[in-house]
C-alpha cells in the first residue's frame, strides 16, 4: 500500500509540474496569425498603339509677321524699283539710239512706273513670308500699283527734291501692298498627294489624298 501510494503522488506531482499555469494558456486555434497569401505576378497589360508609338513632337508656336517690317522693306523695294526700272527702261529705248531732247525719257517713266510696284511688292513678300499662312501675290501687286498712283501725284510737290520724291513714291506702294498683303493671308492648305489603291485582281486606281482647292 505505502509503494501504490508513493506512485499516485509521483503521478501526481508529475501531472502538476507539467500543466501550464493559470495565466498562460495557449490561444486557440482561431487566434493564430493566417499564413500569409502567395501573391502571384501580375499580368502585363497591353497597350494601345497609340500609347505605344512615338508621338510626333508639337511644332513650335510661330510669331506673325509684323505689317511696320513689311512697310519698311516695300518701301525700300519700291525706292529702288523706280531707280533700276527707270534706268532700264531709259537703256530699252536707246538700244538703238536716243533722238531728240527727249529722247529716252519714255523708257524711264515706263520702266519707273513697272519698277515701282514690282519693287515694293517683292519687299512686302519678302517681309511677310510666315510658314502657316501664304498670301495672294496678285493682289499684293495690285494693292501696291494703285497706292503708287497717289504717290506719283505726291511726288510731283517735291519736284525739288529727287530723293524725296523716290521716297514718298516708295512709302505709298509699300503701304498699298500691305494692306492688301495682310487682308489675303490665309491658312495653308496641306498638299495633296496621288497614290496607287488596288482596285482587285490587275487594276489599280488613283487617289488623291490632301486638298486641291
């Protein structure tokens, strides 16, 4: 009996010391931390082509013209236009010989005449040049040959002065064809172009791909 007894005790014992304490119990099952997830690799999206295909840059933003600088040049052009038409056309006539007291004076107003609006248009275009606008050189002639027609009446009260006369003959073309210069500007059109399109089979066509008018 002593010996069952002591076993029970060291049973006993053994049982005690291995419990846990009170206060540390383990947390259940449901407490644990879940194991963390297994991220898969994304799938890579597709891209329009669009997105994909390099974007032309954008052009830079062009200044007009400015209409002062196109008036100083015409009338420069128109200044020298009487000068180097006059003297042509005095040469013109007296390839041949020049007769008279007057000879050759009819050659260098004609030419003077031509000289003056031709000089003051190419001035005024050349100073008006703009890479998205164009403007019609007709009209710009035009404009410059009526407006020179008040300056060869101008002129005439400068009759003492050569110089004088040549500049106000020159401002007045140059003032026309500005005005008229500016009020004929307009967009560019983009340029056509012809190309092949397979019609079926052996025959082919023509496109026309732009503006034409």
């Amino acid at each position: 009996m002593k010996r069952c007894a002591g076993v029970v005790l060291l049973v006993t014992a053994a049982t005690a010391s291995a419990a846990p304490p009170d206060g540390d119990h383990a947390p259940p099952a449901s407490r644990l931390a879940p194991p963390p997830a297994v991220s898969t690799p994304a799938e890579p999206q597709l891209l329009p082509p669009s997105a994909v295909a390099p974007q032309a840059p954008a052009p830079p933003a062009t200044e007009g013209s400015s209409p002062f600088a196109q008036f100083a040049l015409g009338t420069l052009g128109g200044f020298a236009g009487v000068w180097l038409g006059g003297l042509a056309g005095y040469h013109l006539e007296c390839a041949s010989g020049c007769g008279g007291e007057f000879g050759g004076l009819g050659g260098l107003l004609v030419g003077a005449a031509l000289g003056l609006p031709t000089g003051a248009t190419i001035g005024v275009a050349i100073a008006g040049r703009e890479r998205d606008y164009e403007a019609s050189m007709t009209l710009t002639f035009i404009g410059s040959a009526l407006a020179s027609i008040g300056g060869w009446y101008a002129a005439v009260e400068l009759e003492n002065s050569v110089f004088g006369a040549t500049v106000v003959m020159g401002a007045s073309a140059a003032l026309g064809g500005t005005l008229m210069h500016r009020l004929s500007r307009s967009r560019k059109r983009p340029a056509s172009a012809i190309r092949l399109v397979p019609l079926g089979g052996n025959a082919t066509g023509l496109s026309i791909v732009g503006s034409m008018w």
